[in-house]
C-alpha cells in the first residue's frame, strides 16, 4: 500500500484585512509645514543633546537626552529631529522649487511636542526628552520650534551628535535567489564603490567560510518623480548593496556577515547572522510562511505619532519575531515602510525589520503607497506614493524577477512554487508589463 504523503503548509496570516485609505495615508512627517518655517532664533532659548557620541558599544540604535529651554514657551512647541545636522536653508538643493525666499528645505526624520515628558513646560519653560535614533550615516541635530506645524519658528538649534562609525554596514535582509539553491543578501551601508569593495563572509555554520562579491546601487533626487520624495522629504538614501550566496546545501544553517573592504586595505565588519537553507524542491517538507501586506514603521519613544499611524506595526513586527523560530520566509506583499515620499523612514523600516530580514528571507511585493504616482506608468492615478514611484522599494530590497521594478516573481521552495504578481502596474494581457 502506498503511503499518503502528507504536504502540509502553514500559512500564517497575520493581517487579515488589508484596509486602504485615509485612515493610513497620512505620513506623520507631511503633518509639519517645514517649508514655511522660519527662522526666529531666540538667546534665551537652548536645546543641547547627550552624548555628542552614540553607539559606542557597537550598537546601530541609540538614546540620545534632549534638553531645552524657551523664555516664551507655548502647548504647541515642538522638537524636530534633523539628519544631516546642517539642515540650514542656505545649503537647499535647487530642486526644492517651492522654497523663496530659503528656509527650512528637509523635514525632520522626527518630532515630538515639547511638553510630551514635562507637561509644566508651558509654565517652566524647561523640559527634555528621550528620543531613540538609529544609524543612518549622518550625523543629527535638534531644534526647538514655537507657532505649532503650520507656522513653525526655529527658535534654538542643539550641538551636533553622531554614531561612531556612522557609515557602517547595516540592516542586511534576506531574500531567496532566482535558483531554489540561491540565497540574497541585501545591506545599506555609507561606502560607495570609490571607498570600498562590498562583500558576505558566509559559510555553512562551524565550516570554513568564503567570500562573494555584492553590486552596490544608489538613487538621486531627480529618480524621484516629485513630492515630498524630491523635496522636503528627500534624504540620501546611501548605498545598497546585494551578493549572491550560490550552490548552498539543501537544509543546512550557514553563518553570514557582511563587509566593506576599504582600499587602504582595511576591513570593516557588520555583525554575524544565521539563516537555514531551502529544501530541495519536491523534498517532503512542513514549510511556514507568514504573508501580509501594510505593515510600515513607528517609533518606540513616541515621536511621529499623527492619528495613530502605523503604530500597531510595533506589535506586528514583536509577534512576526516571536513566530520566527521554524518560519521559512516572509512575504510582505506591498505597502511596505509607508514612508510616503519622506526617504529617513525607509532606514527606519530596514531597522525596525532587521531582526526577521536578517534571518528568514523577507520577499516583497509592491503596493500602492510604494509605487502609485501620477504618468509614471502606475496602473492607478493618485499620489499616494508621495513622489517614491517605486525607486526605494525596489532599491532598499531584492526580488528574484526579471525586472526588479516589476516585481513578477516564481520561487520554488521545498512543496511549494510561489508566484507573486503586481497590480500596481497593468497587468491585462497585451499589456507586457508582466515581465520585461
Ligand atoms: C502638549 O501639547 C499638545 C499640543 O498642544 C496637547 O495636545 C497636549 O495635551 C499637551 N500635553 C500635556 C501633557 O500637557
Ligand atoms: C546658515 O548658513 C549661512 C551660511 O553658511 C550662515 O550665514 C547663517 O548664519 C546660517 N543660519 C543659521 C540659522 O544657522
Ligand atoms: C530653566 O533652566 C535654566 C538653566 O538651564 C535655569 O536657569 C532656570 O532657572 C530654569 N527655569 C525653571 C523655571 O526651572
Ligand atoms: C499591542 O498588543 C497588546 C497586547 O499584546 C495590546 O494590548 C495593545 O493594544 C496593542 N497595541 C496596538 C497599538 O495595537
Ligand atoms: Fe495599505
């Protein structure tokens, strides 16, 4: 008699329904009129931070204390965290058109009321501050602003503070190859190609390692097809760098890092990481994978908060890390960081996933707050990728399709063929944007 093979598969859905609309549109960040804001500094008034340096024990995140003082204090006042730390008008790129005479030409990564900790601010005019900052290869900087987010007046500029090694490889996430026996490795880092020489040390666990070369990609303002994307929200994104992690051994743990050598022959190291290999296709295997989709990022000290924003995407983001021990892949289908034009969140996102992206490979699809723009080939009209038309997403992770813009991809994985598709680009036959 022959044995019935039992093909089982767990999927863990961990969001059911996928609303859209105006309850998680609006990025926290586009709240605040920062073109408008002008300068109004005040002698009386401070804002210092501390310490000047972060993560001096090797961590990618941080607490920095601000503290601040305004002889003229007001309920409305608030602090607005900039990186870079010369967020002076003067240095405005050209593009952001809407800003004459100059002022302020980014908006912050982020910001929160000045009396959040101490409500006697209105009558003390003193009060701090414990924000969490993350590595994103620039330094950062605070500032005190009065007259509320539509008139806002820079009223004190904090010193500077910065990471020590604020360039450094981080954030590395997983995604499976175009080969079932193909891993990806993708990582941001501040080293271009000119600096330093990309690379993953991998190797099955307690086995000797090898190293495999990555490509390095970067985008400028001007792939970005309009705002916030191209003006107030634009912030460099770095570069992004991928290897290909080829021949792996079916069911095994391998140990990864990834590094930069530079040409001075120095070797800069990211941490060490662990990832268990596919099955073979068709091998009999249990396989279990999470899919959502609208997830984005919020802050663990409060900041950014506007109608509850993505919030809950803490809680998801525990309960994913929770269910990720026998978790095969994540498949996050669209709507990924809900950066909405302001490029800092995307380094956010990265962060607030690493602890899943690094260990089980975190495929993405692409959804309407990623890719929607007007005349730029999304198959719906409207601005909700806030000027992005799909460059970070596709930039900031690897799928394994023919074209990365179009996010059509087939992935064999033990029992399993998964097919992703896309509508945010037409779809209907004739059409070819399935492909190519
Ligand atoms: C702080 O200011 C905000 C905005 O004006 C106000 O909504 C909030 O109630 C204030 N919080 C405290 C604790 O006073
Ligand atoms: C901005 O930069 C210009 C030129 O470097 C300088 O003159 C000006 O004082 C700066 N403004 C502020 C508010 O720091
Ligand atoms: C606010 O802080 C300043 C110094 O940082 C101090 O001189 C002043 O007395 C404080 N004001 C109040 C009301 O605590
Ligand atoms: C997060 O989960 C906890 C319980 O696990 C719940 O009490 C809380 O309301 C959740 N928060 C959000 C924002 O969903
Ligand atoms: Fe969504």
């Amino acid at each position: 008699m022959r044995k019935l093979v039992t093909v089982l598969m767990n999927i863990v859905l961990l969001i059911g329904a996928i609303q859209e609309g105006k309850s998680h549109g609006d990025q926290p960040l586009s709240t605040i009129a920062i073109h408008k804001t002008l300068f109004e500094l005040n002698e009386e008034a401070y804002v210092k931070a501390s310490p000047t340096v972060l993560g001096t024990d090797g961590r990618h995140s941080d607490w920095v204390l601000v503290e601040y003082s305004s002889p003229h204090p007001s309920e409305d006042d608030w602090i607005g965290v900039f990186s870079p730390a010369d967020f002076n008008a003067s240095s405005c790129a050209a593009e952001t058109d809407y800003i004459d005479p100059p002022r302020l030409c980014s908006a912050p990564i982020k910001f929160q009321y000045a009396n959040y900790s101490n409500p006697d601010y209105i009558s003390t005019g003193n009060a701090s501050l414990k924000l969490q900052l993350i590595k994103q290869r620039a330094d950062f900087s605070f500032g005190l602003f009065s007259g509320g987010f539509f008139n806002s007046k820079l009223v004190a500029i904090s010193n500077r503070v910065v990471f020590q090694n604020p360039k450094a490889p981080v954030y590395p996430r997983l995604a499976l190859g175009r080969e079932w026996d193909e891993m990806t490795v993708t990582w941001t880092s501040g080293y271009g190609i000119d600096f330093a020489e990309p690379f993953v040390e991998w190797g099955i666990t307690k086995e000797d390692r090898k190293r495999s070369p990555a490509g390095t990609l970067t985008f400028g303002r001007n792939s970005m097809c309009g705002p916030p994307a191209r003006t107030v929200g634009w912030r460099d994104p770095g570069y992004i760098h991928t290897a290909f992690l080829k021949e792996l051994w079916p069911n095994s743990k391998y140990t990864y890092k990834v590094g930069h050598r530079l040409y001075s022959g120095a070797l800069l190291w990211g941490k060490e990481y662990e990832f268990n290999s596919p099955p073979f296709p068709g091998q009999d295997s249990l396989q279990q994978v999470m899919i959502f989709g609208s997830m984005g990022t919020a802050e663990v000290d409060g900041s950014n908060e506007y109608k509850d924003f993505q919030h809950a995407s803490l809680n998801t983001t525990r309960q994913l890390i929770r269910l990720l021990q026998g978790t095969d892949a994540v498949f996050h289908i669209g709507d990924i960081s809900y950066a909405n034009g302001y490029l800092s969140q995307w380094d956010k996102f990265t962060a607030q996933i690493e602890p899943i992206a690094s260990t089980v490979p975190y495929m993405i699809a692409s959804g309407n707050h990623d890719r929607v723009w007007p005349n730029s080939g999304s198959f719906y009209h409207g601005l909700d990728s806030g000027g992005e038309c799909g460059v970070p997403a596709q930039t900031m992770f690897y799928v394994p399709a023919q074209n990365r813009a179009k996010f059509w991809y087939l992935i064999d994985y033990g029992m399993f063929r998964f097919c992703v598709a896309n509508t945010e680009l037409d779809w209907r036959e004739g059409k070819s944007n399935t492909t190519s």
